[in-house]
C-alpha cells in the first residue's frame, strides 16, 4: 500500500512537488543571474498576491515569529502607544513583544472563540491617540478570523498605523492589503504561501515606511533592520546583485515556484476554494456531534478548524489513531482549553480528496476510541458543501 499519511495540521502542510523540487534542486550562488532574476520575481509577485501593488515586500530567512518582531522593531520606539487585539495565543504574544520593546501596549481581549467587537476597538482608538493597531487575521490557537478591512478602515480613520499577522491567513483567507488600507501584512512560508518552514514574509506600505524614516532612535537590532535589508530587497527587484546576508537561496527558489501556482490559480479561485474547504471541513464536524472553538461562523477560519472532543475523547489517545488512519492533525494551543479540542488545518495545496480522507480518519478514530458515531455522516456532510 501506498504510504501516504495527510499532513493536516495548520502548518507546516502539504507542499506542492514542484515546491520541493525547488529545494531539492542544486543551490546557485546567490549572486548568480538566475537566483537574482528569480529572487525578483518573487518580490514582484508578492505584491500581486499581498494584493499590495505599492506595498515593499521583504523576504528574510527566518520563521513568522521573525516576521512578527521585524515589523515591531522598525516602527516601534521605545514609549510608543500599541493597541494589541487579542483573539488568541498568537494576539498574546504580540502584546509580550511589544512590552519587550518598551511599547506602551493596551491588550483587548477577546472572550474565547469570539471576536473583540468593532465598537470596542473604535471606543480604545478614541479614547487614546495609538501609533500602532496589531491584529491576528486568523488566530491558529482558536480558529477565530476578524474582519480585517473594518478594522483597516477604523486605522486610517484614526491615523494609526495597522499590522496584521497574517502567517496562517494570507493566501488562503481573503485579504486586499492595499485596499483595505492595512499597513504591515506579515506571514511565514509554511501555511498556505506553500512553501515548507524558514522564510518570514511581508509586505509593507508607503505609510508605514515613511513611520519608519521619522524614527528618532535607531532601530535596536542589526539582523531585523529595514536600513539593512531595503537597499537588498529594491537591488534584487532592480536585478543588481547585492548583498547583507546570505539568503536562502532554495527556499527562494521555492517561494517563486509556489507563488507563481497561486497567481496561476489566481487570487479570488484560490480564496473561494479556501473558503469552501472550510465551510466543508466545519459541516462535517457537525456532522459528527463536535462543537468548535470558535462560536460564530460568521468568523470561524476557512484556514483551519478547531473541534473539541466529544465527551469522553481524549487527545493522546485519539489523534495517534487518525494518524494511523493516514491523516496526522495537531492537538490544542490555547493554554485554557489545551487538553479539550484539536485543529485541523486546510490550506495551500489541500483538495477536495485531502479533506475527504481527513474526515474519513477522523471518523476511524473517533470510532475506534469508543465514540459512537456514523461512519460516513462528515464525509457526507461535507460532500454536500463541496459539490454544492
Ligand atoms: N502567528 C500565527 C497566527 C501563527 O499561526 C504562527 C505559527 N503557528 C505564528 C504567528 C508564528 O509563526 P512561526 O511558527 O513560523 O514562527
């Protein structure tokens, strides 16, 4: 039998062969003509799926987490004001590294499995003049996605700059950055960008670089710093060699190979498949009797689904049973809930079959731990929503 376990956890995921023939590939010096016209078309074709065309993009090897301290550390000064919109772990960690860089930061604070509600964001804006708002698209610890282009309009109408994780939401969720008027999109190879872990991702607009150039005090790192890396990014744009640090070449090599297969699928397809493959995901799930951690669909990711356990599951148990039935998914995140939910991740390169099997080994598993349920019911229920 053909050995072919899914990798259904919300990144790293599934790559695309021709992705991994990139890395596999001889590595070039990465000065060499054809990594430099590669490297340049990379950074062009971010813009187009950043839907960003006057946006800078930076490619920098490293992971999200990387690409969530770079945006701090160049806009940020010490004493500076930052909202932080918390919907999950991930919101969290953002309020911890500004406070690292000496932010003046107020968290809000999502209830769990909820949104912070557009009144309350506006009333904190109001009541305090903020450099900067950060939000987490899609938050990977609950499965909760905000409403990116209010929260991008509520930033302009009250001039603070916007930054937006994006690492498990760009795409696959939809999300116009110029449009939407959202200053820093940020995200990391491994989710639906598709291409496996190491490079961290952003796009960033004309506003927040001129933020940047006002800065009084330098900025307090050498490897995250814009003065280093700008000069390289408009070099290899521009198809002029240069150098600050040796790239990653491969993944670079990569990274153009999947981008070029989103555009080819094109932005809105490639939005509503995700959107699809989740709506379906999320009906099989009910299908089978398990609530999820978000409580409202209307802001449940088309990235990923967090389903509890049934009563009576337990992780260590059930999530090494659906691996066996060739789908490996990842337990919990969220310290509060840690040990009572499980999430599934459906982006990038994920089809219609993956989830079909997915649901399949979920089924098997949740039989095979004494769950009773009926083989078939979320296969079914999401055959529906994707042939509808
Ligand atoms: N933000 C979000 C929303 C994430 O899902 C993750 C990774 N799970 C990160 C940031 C951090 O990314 P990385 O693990 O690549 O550092």
């Amino acid at each position: 039998m053909k050995d072919r376990t899914l990798l259904m956890i919300p990144g790293p995921i599934e790559f695309e062969p021709e992705v991994l023939a990139a890395l596999g590939a001889p590595t070039t010096s990465h000065v060499d003509p054809d990594f430099i016209e590669v490297f340049g078309q990379a950074l062009e074709r971010m813009r187009e799926v950043w839907l960003c065309p006057s946006g800078q993009p930076f490619v920098v090897a490293g992971s999200g987490m990387l690409a969530m301290e770079m945006a701090v550390a160049n806009l940020i000064e010490p004493g500076d004001k930052v909202l932080v919109l918390s919907t999950g772990v991930f919101g969290d960690r953002y309020g911890e590294l500004l406070s690292l860089y000496n932010a003046e930061v107020t968290v809000l604070r999502a209830p769990l499995g909820d949104t912070i509600a557009l009144e309350e964001v506006e009333a904190a804006l109001k009541a305090n003049s903020y450099k900067l708002i950060t939000f987490t698209h899609v938050d990977t610890s609950t499965g909760v996605r905000v409403d990116v282009k209010s929260l991008g309009d509520l930033g302009r109408k009250y001039g603070v700059l916007t930054v937006l994780d994006g690492v498990c939401s760009v795409a696959g969720e939809e999300l116009h950055q110029e449009e939407w008027g959202i200053d820093v999109v940020l995200t990391a190879s491994q989710k639906a960008i598709g291409v496996p872990p190491g490079l961290a991702l952003m796009v960033v607009s004309p506003r927040a670089l001129a933020a940047w150039r006002e800065r009084k005090a330098p900025v307090a790192s050498y490897y995250m710093d814009w003065n280093n890396w700008l000069p390289i990014m408009e070099a290899y744009e521009a198809r002029r060699p240069s150098y600050f640090g040796t790239p990653p070449v491969n993944s670079i090599f990569a990274l153009n190979v999947s981008l070029g297969q989103i555009l080819a699928e094109g932005m809105s397809e490639r939005f509503a498949r995700h959107r699809k493959l989740g709506t379906a995901c999320k009906a099989a799930i009910r299908a089978l009797g398990m609530s999820q951690v978000s409580t409202n669909s209307a802001h449940a990711a088309a990235t990923l689904t967090a389903p509890y356990y049934p009563e009576g599951i337990v992780g260590s148990e059930f999530l090494p049973r659906v691996k066996a039935a060739s789908a490996i998914l990842a337990g919990g995140l969220h310290p509060e809930i840690k040990a009572r939910y499980f999430r599934i991740g459906h982006m990038g390169a994920t089809n219609p079959g993956d989830l079909l099997a997915t649901i399949g080994a979920i089924e098997t598993g949740l039989r095979s731990c004494g769950y009773d349920c009926e083989l078939g019911a979320g296969v079914a229920a999401a055959q529906q929503t994707l042939n509808s």
